[in-house]
C-alpha cells in the first residue's frame, strides 16, 4: 500500500525543488501508471512518503519542437504524443510504431517517457526505439538557487533493473533525438498475453540506404527486454554499413544478436525470437528506406 502525508499538484520547476529540499522522502508522479504497481504485490511492499509531487502540470516540462535536425521533447511527453504528435509521426516514425505495442490507449494518454525511462525496467517498451534515435536525456537539479543542467546519452543512463544515474533532487527535464527523416524503420515485440503486453522481446531498427540504393548508409539497431539494460548492436551495425547485402548477411547478424540475450528466463525462446525479429525488421526498414528487399530464402541476394 502507497501512503503519503501530502499530495502537491506542483506548478513550477521551482516548487518542486522546494519540496524536495524540504523533504527528502518524496516521490515525484506524472503519469501515475507505475507508482501504484510499484508499491503492491511485493515489488515495493508498504510504502509512506513525506510528499507525492505531481509535475504533470509544470509547463517547461511539456514540448516537443524541431530543432534543425535535431528533436527535443519534454519529460512528460505521453506515449500517445508518440502516436499523434506531427513532429514525432514525422521525424521519428519509430515511436509511433513503438506505441501502438504500448499497453492500451487509456494507459498511452497517462504514461510518460521520463516515467518508462526513470523506471528502468528491463522491459521497457520506449528504450530500443529511443536508443535507436541516438536519444540524450536532460537532467536538472538546483544549486544555490539556480537551475543546473546536465546531459548523457540514454545509454549511459541506464545502469539496470529499476537502477539508473538519476541523482538524488534531480528531475528529467526532456530528451533530445536525431530525426530520421528519410529513414526507413520499424518495431517488434512479443509478451505472454494478447493485450497489455509485458515485452519478453522488443527492438527497434531504424535505417537510410545510400543514394546508390546498393548499401546502407546508417542503420540502428537497439534491443530490449532480453537482458537488465537496453542495448544498441553496435558491432552489428558497423557490419551491415561495410559488408555487401545478401540474403546470408542479413540472416549472420540476425542469428549473432542472439547472443545478447541474458535473461535468466526463456533463454532459448528469446533467441528464437530475436533472430526472426532482428531479420524482419532490418528487411522492413530497409524496405521503407528504398531498397525492396525480401526475407532470406526468398532471394539470394537483395536488389
């Protein structure tokens, strides 16, 4: 059970700092769809706080704007905005695709990304799509009065289950992103359950083909819920950008990502899954990015 001795609907950045000087044992809510689950069914047990503090209602921490090729969005973005906001369905297609797998449409209106980032759960459906946008989150705490700003890639951020570098009086102010404008992309997941899925695998590949449409130019690919933290295969990467596309490759670096499972569960059915999502969504992407490609097996070499 949640007990607390006061809720603040907070208006300012400076209230909520306040607060927390005053009192340590607070917790800061936006979407409140994690904090209940958090503190029932033995994840947290019995849980008092000295203050809940709302910031749903702080302004500097809802925008989203288009800053050259760049993407900034403030921390209580919604995963809806995901879904309907014209910026994102524009210049980051991949979140949308991200959301329509998110929970359901009640829940999407309510959830927050700096909630599913700062929860750090190992089956966070937003970390594979934003770490395939190259994401930096923006940290602010205040000293001596003033607001101090700190920034880290979303990689770095994650330490693992539930763990992150969030410090103590510290707030997410926002995000920043590449757009792909151009890019193709696309997102798989798979949970137990038909509806309100827990992910058992998610990821995301985000790609643009070179003018020549023969090779890549850049291509992305994160992973998540197969291990504590979120991952970008870099080294996977690297090979499809220098290598020649063929069927063959495509299904080698599919079949090496299994390797990054390490889940203490379901370990076989995770690589299974990997290696068939993995496969398909660098097919779709690069599909969309202009290279009209089929599935191994089909053809033996990409055109």
């Amino acid at each position: 059970m949640l007990t607390y001795d006061q809720y603040v609907l907070a208006q300012s950045l400076n209230e909520v700092f306040d607060i927390l000087d005053a009192k340590p044992a607070s917790r800061i809510l936006a979407g409140a769809t994690d904090i209940l689950p958090w503190a029932r069914y033995g994840r947290a047990g019995d849980v008092h706080l000295s203050s809940v503090i709302d910031v749903s209602r702080v302004p500097e921490l809802k925008y989203i704007q288009l800053n050259g090729s760049n993407i900034g969005f403030g921390a209580n973005t919604t995963i809806a905005d995901f879904q309907h906001n014209p910026i994102l369905r524009k210049h980051a297609p991949v979140l949308s695709q991200c959301a329509v797998w998110f929970a359901d449409d009640q829940i999407r209106e309510q959830a927050t990304v700096a909630g599913n980032v700062v929860n750090a759960s190992p089956a966070g459906d937003s970390q594979p799509a934003l770490l395939s946008l190259n994401t930096v989150i923006k940290l602010i705490r205040r000293e001596q009065g003033k607001i101090v700003e700190r920034t880290m890639p979303l990689l770095e951020f994650i330490l693992g289950p539930s763990k992150t570098r969030l410090a103590e009086k510290e707030l997410v102010l926002g995000f920043e992103c590449d757009s792909i404008l151009n890019y193709g992309s696309a997102y798989e997941k798979v949970g137990h359950r038909r509806s309100l899925v827990i992910s058992t695998v998610c990821m995301a590949v985000v790609a643009k083909v070179a003018q020549a449409k023969g090779s890549i130019e850049d291509i992305r690919i994160g992973i998540g819920a197969v291990g504590p933290v979120p991952k970008r295969l870099y080294a996977l990467e690297k090979r499809l950008m220098t290598q020649s596309i063929t069927s063959q490759l495509i299904r080698e670096i599919a079949e090496d990502a299994s390797d990054e499972v390490q889940s203490r569960s379901r370990q076989e059915y995770r690589r299974e899954v990997l290696v068939n999502f993995v496969e398909r969504a660098i097919v779709s992407a690069l599909n969309q990015a202009g290279m009209k490609l089929t599935r191994v097996g089909e053809e033996k070499l990409y055109a």
